[in-house]
C-alpha cells in the first residue's frame, strides 16, 4: 500500500485529486497486491501437500489423469459396486476408516 500510495502522490502532481481518494486507491492497490500474493503461497502450499500424501507433483498427477486405462485394468460394475460399499467418503472426498 505504502508504495502505490508514493506513486500516486507522483502522479497526483500531474493529474490532481484529493487525499481520499489517494488512500482508497492505495488501499485497493494493496489488497489486490496481497490477494494475489496469498493465493500463490496457498497453491504453492496446496501442491506441496499432495506431494507429501502421494509422492507425486499436482502436475505429474494431472498427465497420470490423462492417460487413459485398458479395457482389462479397469474394474468390472461388480468390483466397483462392492468397493464403493467398503470406502466411506466425507463431503471433501477423503476416505475415511
């Protein structure tokens, strides 16, 4: 906020307006800027997570995801109708025990 709030004053040599509005376009500047800031350390955190529950990279699960199985690794109606009965699921989609 600091910083955008020095440009403005620059520039409000140039093109004049009030204090007010140089602190609410500062303000809004920096919550911009920290919004932008805190979502890439959380995606940053998030792919760290699922590395650590499975050893892989988001971006290395992701081509897994693509790659698609054959007919003869994939699991009959039955198989799937009796695993789906044993694996409880909460509204995240974690299997719970």
């Amino acid at each position: 906020s600091g910083a955008a709030f020095a440009v403005q004053k620059l520039v409000n040599k140039k093109l004049p307006y009030s204090l007010q509005w140089s602190l609410l376009l500062a303000g809004a500047a920096g919550s911009l800027a920290s919004y932008v800031v805190t979502r890439a350390e959380t995606q940053k955190c998030s792919d760290f997570w699922i590395y650590l529950e499975t050893g892989k990279s988001p971006q290395e699960l992701a081509m897994a995801g693509r790659v698609s199985q054959p007919a003869e690794n994939l699991p009959s109606p039955e198989d799937r109708e009796g695993a789906a009965a044993l694996v409880r699921r909460n509204k995240y989609g974690d299997v719970v025990e």
